[in-house]
C-alpha cells in the first residue's frame, strides 16, 4: 500500500507564537493569548495543496503539572484547527517523570499517527523550534527542519536537515522539495477524472486542482454501499457543480436505459450520462446514443474495448455535443495485450468529432497518466489507489529503495519471524 506524507507541526513556536520569558518559550495561557506567526495559514494551504496531511504534535505538561487545565489546551487547539487547515492536533499531555513514550523527544506521538494515517515517514516532515522536535523527528526517519528562535537552551541532538528563521520560511523551502509532484502534473495536458463513489472521497478529490472532473458506476456505488441512486447522485451534485461528473444508467433494457438516461441528464449541467457499449445480451447501443446525441444529452459511452467501437460510436454522436468515448485500457492489458497502439489510434479517430474526448479508463498504474498523456489522449479516470501514489512521482529512487527494505524489516520484526 502506498503511504501519504505529512508535516508534522509543533504547536507553541510553529502553529502559534511562543510566549518567551527569559530566553525560554512557553505555551500561551489562554485563547486569547494566541497568536498565529505570518505565513503561516498561506504555507500550510500550499502544503495541504501538494498532498501533505498536516498534523500538529504538541507536549503540554503543564496539565500533568497542575498550572494550566486541560480544557484550556482543548480551547487553543480547538482555535488553531478552526484558522489553519489542519488534519489533527496530538498531544502529549504528560511530564518527563511520568516515563511516557509520546513525550518528545520520544517518537510516540508521530508513529501513533503515521501507524493510523498510514504515513510515510520518510518521505514526511518534523518541524519544530526546540531540540525535542528535531530529536522525536530523527528517531522517526523524517526530514527535520529547526526554526531557531536563539532560545537560551542547549540543542541536544544531531543536526536537523534545514534551519531557518521562521516557520514561513520552513513550510517553504518543503513546498520547494515537494514540488515535482505539482510540476509534473501540472505539466499534463491529459484531465485526470477521479473515480470513485465515496462521498467524502469524491469531495476531497474534487477540492484538488489537478482534479478536473469525476467519474462512477453502479459497481463502484455497490462497494460504497450506496442503497438509494438518485438521493446519492443529488448529494453529490449539490455539492459538485463546476466539474463534469458522470453517471450510469444500470438498465439491460434500451427503452429503459433511454428514460433513465434523459432522468440523468436532467440532475445539472455538468452531467454526463454513462451508456454501456452493449447491454449483457452484446446488442450495441449505437441507436441509443444517436437518438440521445439527438436530444443534445452529454454522453460518456463506456465499456469500450475495440476500434471498431471507437468508429462505431463517433458515428452514432452529435459532433457539435459534448461527449466521452471511454476505451477500458487497463482491461486490454489485463489481457495481455499492449493497450497503447490502440489508444493512439483511437486519438486519431476522434479528430473527426471535435466536442467528443477520448477517455483512458480502468488504468492499473500510476505510469498509465504518462502514458495516455503522450499519446494525446484527452481525459484519464483514475481511483483514489493509484492518486495517492501522486506524491511518489519524481521520488529519489535510492530513498524508495530504503523505504521498501524497511517496510520488509519491520513486517519481518512485526511477525517475529524466526529460523
């Protein structure tokens, strides 16, 4: 399974200003002692964008000590997470006696949450502006960036990988390492669709730039669990209007398909119909499509998986109406067959309908957006899987090759393996 990346965040010195007496930081005592350093809220917007989960890891032994309530360290976090996009707030609330491993510079606080957000450490973030940041950061494998404030106290670990003046100036030098991901996809001309039928995932996708329209299918529905159809699809609509979305009809019957279809078209504008190349008697639906075409319905065909249903359906749209002919090219391969000849040809074929696009679907492997994109294909479909691997694109080869002898060693420990 693919890992996500993070920032992990200390709070008192990054998310919020320390309160500093006598060369030494401390948390602030109230709500309305906080104060949120500039750059901050832009930085950690530009970092959410590139994929990064944001999670702040904070030590509050006040609490165990008896000066400050816990429910005053609830109200600031509280605050923080309603002004800044953070994921989540953990926190550490024992004291050095208490003999805790969540306590930086102990690294329980990050494994915890990597181990439950499926975080790669590796390819993650520690920043701090004390010596028991850096320290929890390195024991974990992350990349460790020291904000120094000139605090009146020894650093008592090993160097971090950057320092730096300000946490603005730390979220930035790690957009600068992150970026290849954007670049590179910002470097498509291919539209990547996400597909899927999970309402929060289909809304977390849809935030994303690069996302530039969706995708589903009764299948994709079924494993969702999605029971009721149209109150699905109108929760998704109300939510998602400025980006093509596409829904099936799920009748074997053409006269059905037909009602269902013009009932579809009918839930917005940024609505496409999805229309299978056969029904399950392998009776095509090239009448259908004209007479919908006809009716000025937005069509994706589907299911597609010969040229000959390349030609046959370009022949049967109204050229001047928006419409995908979607070919299943991770189906083809699934068969052996090497699916690009075909994709490139079907690119050819659609040069005769300028408002149709060809659509690469079922695609296995992160390499497959590449792919269909040097080939001018116009639109890829691609599942939340193979989108979390964005991140991995342009990643050091050598830092991936040590991630995965990791994981090899720590699965092996985790069995306690013997021989």
């Amino acid at each position: 399974m693919i890992k996500r990346r993070a920032v992990f965040l200390d709070r008192d010195g990054i998310l919020n200003a320390a309160i500093v007496r006598n060369g030494k930081p401390h948390p602030p005592s109230s709500v309305a002692q906080v104060e949120i350093p500039a750059g901050v809220a832009d930085g950690l917007i530009q970092l959410r964008n590139l994929g990064f989960l944001l999670i702040g890891v904070t030590n509050q032994p006040d609490v165990a000590r008896g000066t400050t309530p816990r429910e005053t360290v609830d109200a600031i976090n509280g605050y923080l997470k309603s002004k800044l996009p953070l994921d989540e707030i953990c926190v550490c609330f024992h004291d050095d006696a208490d003999g805790c491993s969540c306590r930086k510079p102990n690294p329980g606080l990050i494994l915890n949450t990597a181990e439950r957000h499926e975080i790669n450490l590796a390819a993650s973030y520690m920043v701090g502006d004390r010596w028991k940041d850096i320290e929890a950061g390195r024991k974990t494998g992350c990349n460790t960036v020291w904000v120094d404030y000139g605090y009146s106290e020894m650093f008592k670990t090993g160097l971090p990988d950057y320092i730096c003046k300000s946490p603005a100036e730390a979220f930035q030098w790690i957009i600068s390492r992150g970026l290849s991901m954007n670049q590179a996809v910002n470097n498509l001309k291919v539209k990547i669709f996400a597909d899927g039928a999970d309402k929060a995932g289909m809304l977390e996708m849809y935030g994303k730039p690069y996302i530039k329209g969706l995708t589903t299918n009764p299948t994709l529905m079924r494993k969702a669990g999605i029971a009721d159809y149209r109150a699905f699809a109108n929760e998704i609509l109300a939510e998602i209007k400025d980006k093509p979305l596409s829904f099936e009809v799920f009748s074997d019957d053409f006269a059905e398909m037909e009602r269902q279809a013009l009932e579809i078209a009918s839930w917005g504008d940024n609505v496409y119909v999805k229309i299978p190349i056969t029904n399950t008697k392998q009776e095509t639906c090239y009448a259908l499509v004209k007479r919908l075409a006809a009716r000025k319905v937005k069509l994706n065909v589907t299911a597609i998986m010969t040229l000959s249903q390349v030609r046959d359906v370009v022949a049967a749209l109204d050229l001047n109406v928006p419409s995908y002919v979607s070919v299943f090219a991770g189906r083809i391969a699934d068969t052996g067959r090497d699916p690009m000849p075909l994709m490139a040809a079907a690119v050819e074929i659609l040069k005769v309908a300028p408002a149709a696009e060809l659509i690469w679907a079922s695609p296995r492997e992160l390499l497959n957006i590449f792919q269909a994109d040097a080939i001018g294909c116009q639109v890829i479909t691609v599942t939340n899987d193979i989108l979390k691997k964005l991140s991995l694109v342009g990643y050091d080869l050598d830092a991936y090759s040590l991630d995965t002898v990791k994981m090899f060693r720590d699965d092996a420990v985790a069995a306690a393996f013997k021989l």
